[in-house]
C-alpha cells in the first residue's frame, strides 16, 4: 500500500472513529460544564436529565470531571442504587480507573447483595493501586465471607505488609484467615502478633483460646 493510500484509509477510520465526538466537542465541554454546576448545587433531577446527553458525546471521557461519575451521584441521591452501579460498571468498561470511583462501585454491589462482584471489582483496583490498606481489608473480609480463604490470606497478609497503625487487627484478621483455611500453626503465629501489639485485644484472646480448644 502506497503513502496516499494508507493516509487515505486512515482518515477514513480516524472519521468514523472520533468522527462525532469532535464534531460535537465545544458542545460536550459546555454540556459538562453545566452539568458539574448542577451537581454542586445538587440539582440531580437535572443531571439525571442531562446528563446520559452529555455521555453520550464523548463517551471516553472518563478523567475528572466525568459525567459518568455525576449520574452516579445523582442516581444515589434519588435512591436509585441499582442505576448507579449500572453506570459506573459503563465507567470502568470504557477504561474509568479511579480507585476511588470504583471502590464507590464497589460499596453500591455490596449494598444490592453482591459480594462476589464487589469483591472482583476491589481485585481489580489492587492492578491500579495495590498500596490501599482500606482497600485489602474489604476485600479480605469480602473473601473471608465467601470462603475464599487464600484470596483473603493475601489480602490480609497484604494489610500486615504495609505496617499498618492498627497491627493488632491486621495481624488478628489474617490469623482469622489462616484459622479458617485450617492453617492452625499460622492463625497461632499470627494471634500471638496480634497479642504482642496489643495485650488486651480480646478478639485475639477468643480466637486462641478457640484454637486452642480445637487441638484438644
């Protein structure tokens, strides 16, 4: 293929690609615009009317800002739970990464009886930031609830590895963990750490007294 044509067929492409979002560009950056005021001055039957417009638009425009992260808002302000998970699952396909945006989702799956998605959806934040200590205890504790027991090993091993102010907690839930995979050795190693930081903690006591009982 010779120069002019391949500029030829990649205009063509570039046209159908992004064809519609630049011819409509200045009117997108106005419509989201006001669509931001009428978020912050909690306008939400507006946004909620404006809004999937403005979306539509330029639908990969997932930075800050978005309207994707706005309907969402709104949908939680009207009650709506289930249309403001739907509209940030639409974020994260179209490439939304914000880890505060998706533990947002995350929380909205765990509202509507969905431990499994919302435990996917915390996974894949730990591939964009895996350094959030909230982040590996919810989703320790997601795993833990669905007996998953090594994804809730590691991401309460996880917890420990970032030194965490509360190593009490830290070292009690991975013994937890451990406890409940049958690890016994471990849950012990960890249950006395977690004593070590704080004598008095009386989760941990409970527990190796448990463990104890069960070696009997």
């Amino acid at each position: 293929m010779g120069p002019d044509e391949f500029d030829k067929q990649f205009q063509q492409w570039l046209d159908r690609d992004l064809g519609k979002t630049v011819a409509s560009f200045d009117e997108w950056r106005k419509g989201l615009k006001d669509l931001a005021m009428l978020a912050k001055s909690s306008q939400y039957d507006e946004v909620l009317n404006e809004g999937d417009e403005v979306r539509r638009m330029y639908p990969e425009y997932v930075f800050a800002a978005n309207a994707y992260e706005f309907l969402a808002e709104a949908n939680v302000s009207k009650g709506d739970e289930q249309a403001a998970a739907a509209v940030l699952i639409e974020y994260e396909k179209i490439g939304g990464h914000s880890p505060e945006t998706l533990k947002k989702l995350a929380s909205l799956e765990e509202k509507l009886g969905q431990p499994v998605q919302a435990a996917a959806t915390l996974d894949r934040i730990n591939y964009i930031y895996p350094v959030d200590e909230e982040l590996h205890r919810r989703l320790g504790g997601l795993w833990l609830a669905e007996e998953k027991y090594p994804g809730a090993i590691r991401e309460y091993s996880a917890v420990v590895a970032l030194h965490p102010l509360d190593k009490a907690s830290a070292q009690f839930n991975l013994a937890r963990a451990y406890f409940a995979s049958g690890q016994r050795d471990k849950a012990e190693q960890h249950l006395l750490a977690s004593l070590e930081a704080a004598p008095g903690y009386r989760p941990a006591q409970k527990l190796l007294l448990e463990l104890e009982d069960s070696k009997k």
